[in-house]
C-alpha cells in the first residue's frame, strides 16, 4: 500500500472510533436517566393473575 492510503485508512478508522464512543456515550446517559425510567416504568402493562393463580395457595 501506498503511504497516502495507509494514512487515510488510519485517518478513518480514528474518526469512526471517536464517532462510535460519543454515540455510546450518549446511549449511557440516556439508559441511566433516573426521570425517564421512572417515566417509562409507569407505562408499562403490569400482567393480571388468571383466575387459576388467583387466592392462597
């Protein structure tokens, strides 16, 4: 390979790493915001018993 493209190929793969840690970065603050789990928790369908499960047992 030629310098230029060994350079451009490095040059690339730096940018895509960095591109890829901010991306990640994001996905963190977003799936550990306390208020927006909070917020999703409460829309979620919480399961009925069937009449089979129901009572003591």
């Amino acid at each position: 390979m030629h310098s230029r493209t060994k350079i451009s190929l490095l040059l690339v793969a730096v940018l895509l790493l960095a591109a890829t840690s901010a991306l990640a970065s994001q996905c963190v603050n977003c799936h550990t915001d306390v208020e927006k789990l909070k917020a999703i928790a409460k829309t979620i369908i919480k399961p009925v018993g069937s009449a089979e499960t129901a009572g003591k047992g």
